[in-house]
C-alpha cells in the first residue's frame, strides 16, 4: 500500500483513482489535438489574414504583426500569462487541499471558451485570439492540478506505467475525435454546411467533449489534506488567495535547495517547448510552406495520434527496461533527426509529410509520458502542484518560447523552412542538459525512495 500524507492507500482505491485519472487526459487530449494542433493554427490564420491590410499585417494593441505569424504570438502571449496564473493555482491547491475543485473550475472555464470559438468568424481575429488566450491559461492551469495527482495515485514503481497509459488515453481520444472531425470536414458539403462551419464545428466539438469527460476524474479523485497546512475547510477563500501567494514565495525559495531538481526542470522545459512548438505548428508548416490541404493535414495528425498511443506505451515498456532517463534521451535523438528531416520535405507531397508525422508520432506519447513520471520523483512531498507549475509551463500547448522562435523567423524570413527547423536547437540543448542530471542521485535528495530503474 502507498502512504502519502500519513494515510495508507489500498491497491485497489489507487486502482479506482488511476483509472479516473486517465480520463482527464481522454478529457482535454482533443483540445490539444483537434484546437492547437490541427484547426485553429490555420482557419485563425486564415481570420487574420482576411482582416490585414494590404501590407500583409493586422494590428492587434496597436502593435503590427505579420497576418501569418499571429497564430504562434497567440500562443506565446497566453503562455506567458500562464506564467503567471499556474504557480499560484498549484500553491493554493497545496495550501487549501482543494486540486479537485480547482481541477474542474479552469477544465470548464477553457472548455467553455473553446466551445465559444464557434463564434470566431470573419474577420474576428482579436475573439480568436483573446478566446485561446483564455482556453490555453485555463488549461495549463489544470494540467498543473492534474498532474499533482500523480504521486498521490501511484507508488514510485507505477509511475512510468501510470503516467504512459494517461497519455496513451490522451492519444486515443484524440484520434477518435480527429475521425469524426474528419468525417465531418470531407463531408460538410453533403451536410450542407461550409467549410469553415464545419471548421468551427469541429472546434466547438473539442470544448464539449472536455467539459462531459471531466465529470469522471472529478468523481474518482479524491483530495487529501494537505500535509503540514491548514485543511481546506479551514482556510477561507479570501485567505487563499494571499497564502497562495506566500506558499509560492516559500517554493521558489525551496526549488533553491534542490539544484538537481531545478537542472531536471531547466532541460525539460527546454526540450519539451520544442516538441509543444512542432505540435502546434506542424499544422500550419503543412498548409503554408508544403501546400497541403486541409484533408492531408488531418490524416497525418490521425496518424501522429494513432502511432503516438502504441508509442507511449513501447518507450513506457523501454523504460523499464533500460530506465526512464535514458528512454527520455534516446527520443530527442529522435526529435533532433526528425525535424532536420522536416526542412527537406517537398512542397505538394503528402506521402513525405506523412513519414515525418509518424516518425514523431513513435516518440511523442513517450518522451512526454516519461519526462512527467520522471519529475514526480523529484518532487519533496506536499510540494506536487506547486512544483507541477513550473513544470507545466512547457506542457501541452503551453511552450512559449518556441512559438515565439518559430515566429520571429517566419517574420525575419518569410519562410516557414527556416523556422521549424530552428527548432532543433531546443532538442539538442535539452538533451545536453538531461544528460548531466544525476537522476538517483536528485531522487535520493528530494528526499522520495529511489526507484530500482530509473
């Protein structure tokens, strides 16, 4: 049995919680996938470029910015926001034991936004824009709060295992999702729709889906009290929000004390900005650079998420044979030849870009999956959302400073070319920086028990 906060957890509750923990994943994988990935990059584009002056640019603040770069500036502004907003979600949650209330206040907050961008039409980039800014913050915010569940659901063996099949889940719904959408795309004529109604379907559809799946983690997790704090029943919700802010203060100062937790971080925030910047932008690389159509487009991201269910679970059986870490470094390996690979692909060939999409479909589920189960092991006890935060601000995406690589090239450049394969600095550096991380070694200092592989 696992004992977190002092109270033993029989098997078969942490079972019943995993198994509704994975659900959250199947929740919000299709805004992810079907929004950021596949949709929005290019119909927002598109909405802006309908709004630009002749010049080629819209003015959003009063600042001008180039129709075909707004997408990734998006991302990175809500990012960057989120910056802001996941530190103080994750050290409330620990402060008030309340992760599951939280959990579902921002799951349905961005599930509702998205269902909004039904509304996005025209020339409406600035709602385009503000309604992802909020969808994306909102589910950055929870990511943070669901993954602080990780360690109180698994024991340190499971964790690699726990954490791929989420992630697996993740892929398969959508997967699931991007065949409706599919169907619904390629069809929209016999239905007697336009595309672009069918388009805002499609992402009005990833909102809804979000917001009913929610409902089976926030009946299967339960909230533990939070160890050395006050319980929730005892902190008003007007204290919350200062002690949130002093609890934040108190980590950075702990994060201090644990170096090799902090150089694990630092590679993965850095590696996985780039792979959060390739899945969405891949999308608009396709349309914009390789002149492929909507339909080509969907398949091969129909097929990153087919491939990327069977791949988290291969690199989540790898690492337990030849340790997480390693696993974890053999994909950027993976990532770095795969997107140097992506500079060559010929423009109006969909079979190329189809054997990009699944080389990264075999590496993305597991690199990420491990990367998650890795941190939870470096995580000091009472402390998970509050260090999932920090983690969270290259999760799903969530990367910034990619997307904001990526779009300073395009516009430095007019080449998308030149900005997806000025990625692969992120994986090269990433890898660099994991490879220097004692992994037993930070483990035994956060203070958890070492795992035997790792």
């Amino acid at each position: 049995m696992a004992v977190h906060g002092g109270t033993a957890t029989p098997a078969h509750e942490r079972r019943r919680a995993q198994r509704g923990w994975y659900f959250y994943d199947w929740a919000n994988s299709v805004f992810s996938t079907s929004v950021i990935t596949v949709f929005l990059g290019p119909y927002l584009t598109d909405i802006a470029e309908t709004a630009a002056g002749p010049d080629g640019y819209v003015h959003p603040l009063g600042i001008p910015v180039r129709a075909g770069a707004y997408f990734a500036y998006v991302v990175s502004a809500s990012v960057l926001l989120s910056v802001l907003v996941m530190p103080l979600a994750g050290a409330i949650a620990d402060r008030t034991g309340r992760k599951k209330a939280l959990l579902g206040a921002f799951a349905y907050l961005g599930a509702a936004a998205t269902t909004a961008m039904f509304f996005v039409t025209g020339d409406r980039y600035l709602l385009g824009g503000a309604l992802l800014i909020v969808a994306n913050v909102a589910f950055a915010a929870a990511m943070v709060l669901y993954n602080a569940f990780l360690p109180e659901i698994a024991e340190p063996h499971e964790r690699d295992a726990v954490s791929s099949r989420g992630w697996a889940f993740g892929y398969a719904a959508g997967a699931l999702m991007l065949v409706a959408n599919l169907a619904l795309f390629l069809g929209h004529d016999a239905v007697g729709i336009s595309k672009g109604m069918a388009v805002r379907i499609c992402l009005a559809s990833a909102g809804l889906w979000w917001a009913a799946f929610t409902l089976v983690p926030l009946i299967r997790l339960r909230d533990r009290a939070p160890g050395g704090h006050a319980t929730g029943n005892a902190t008003g919700r007007r204290g919350s929000l200062r002690q949130g802010w002093r609890q934040l203060a108190d980590t950075l100062r702990d994060m201090r004390r644990h170096p090799l937790t902090l150089g694990f971080l630092l590679a993965y925030l850095i590696y996985n900005d780039g792979i959060q910047t390739v899945i969405s932008q891949a999308s608009l690389y396709g349309s914009k650079e390789l002149e492929l159509d909507e339909t080509a487009l969907i398949g091969a991201i129909l097929l990153v998420q087919v491939l990327a269910v069977f791949g988290a679970l291969l690199l989540g059986r790898l690492a337990a044979r030849y340790g997480a870490r390693r696993t974890v470094l053999g994909s950027l390996v993976a990532w770095t030849l795969t997107i140097g690979a992506g500079f060559f692909l010929p423009a109006g060939e969909p079979v190329a870009f189809y054997c990009l999409a699944a080389a990264i479909g075999m590496v993305l589920g597991g690199s990420q999956a491990l990367s998650r189960s890795l941190f939870s092991h470096l995580i000091p006890r009472g402390k998970e959302a509050e260090y999932y935060s920090v983690y969270e601000v290259s999760d799903r995406g969530t990367s910034w400073l990619g997307p904001l690589l990526f779009g300073l090239t395009y516009q430095l450049t007019g080449s998308y070319r030149y900005a997806i394969v000025s990625l692969v600095a992120f994986f090269v550096i990433g890898f660099v920086l994991l490879a220097r991380v004692p992994m037993r070694r930070a483990v035994a200092a956060a203070g958890n028990p070492v795992p035997e592989t790792i």
